[in-house]
C-alpha cells in the first residue's frame, strides 16, 4: 500500500474516531499525540484483508482484544504494529466494534491457519 493511500485512510479514520492514538483510544491516563503508523496500518489491512478472505463473525469476537490480534499481525510480518494501527485497519474494513479501554473487541473469526 502506498504511503499517501495509508495517511488517506487513517484521515478518514480519525475524523470518526478522533480518540484513536497509536496506544488505542485515548482516555485520561493516556496522553493523545503518538500518530499512527502508515506502512503498519497497511500491513494490517493486507493481513485482515487475507483473513477477511473466509467470512467473518456475525457478532463480536470478545475472546481477542486489537491488543491481542495486533501480536498476531506483528508476528505474521515479523515488525511492530501499535494497537491503534491494528484498529485503525479493522474500522476502515467496516469490521463491527466494541469499545474495551484502551483496546477493541471485533467481528473477527479465528481460525487456526489465519493467524499466522
């Protein structure tokens, strides 16, 4: 993914969720201010986009947080993803969202072969 194509998106992103930080959603303990990440953000969207491939989850998966999908992403690339990057990635995707903290719950499916 181009780098301008990245920015477009987490743009359009925060103008809806502007609480989004790389840490994931800002909140009294967690200063705002660290961006996100356009080349992870990519990364992201290319792995959810592999996963995407086989359906997703009609409700929200509560058994991973963004935390939890991004070390996954994170090991699958072999870099560092942010949290904010992961759920940056997965709202663009129209993945359905729960709110947990700094984290996110999503409508995505595990399966065994698709977290690698």
């Amino acid at each position: 993914m181009e780098r301008d194509e990245a920015l477009s998106i987490i743009y359009q992103v925060q103008q809806q969720h502007p609480d989004l930080t790389a840490s994931g959603f800002s909140n009294e303990r967690h200063a705002r201010g660290h961006s996100l990440d356009p080349k992870a953000v990519g990364l992201c969207i290319e792995w959810l986009l592999r996963h995407d491939a086989l359906e997703r989850r009609k409700t929200i998966n509560t058994r991973r947080t963004s935390y939890s999908w991004k070390h996954i992403v994170e090991r699958h690339f072999d870099t560092y993803i942010a949290n904010g990057d992961f759920i940056c990635a997965a709202l663009y995707l129209k993945y359905k969202m729960k709110k947990q903290s700094l984290n996110a719950y999503f409508n995505i499916k595990e399966l065994k072969n698709a977290l690698r």
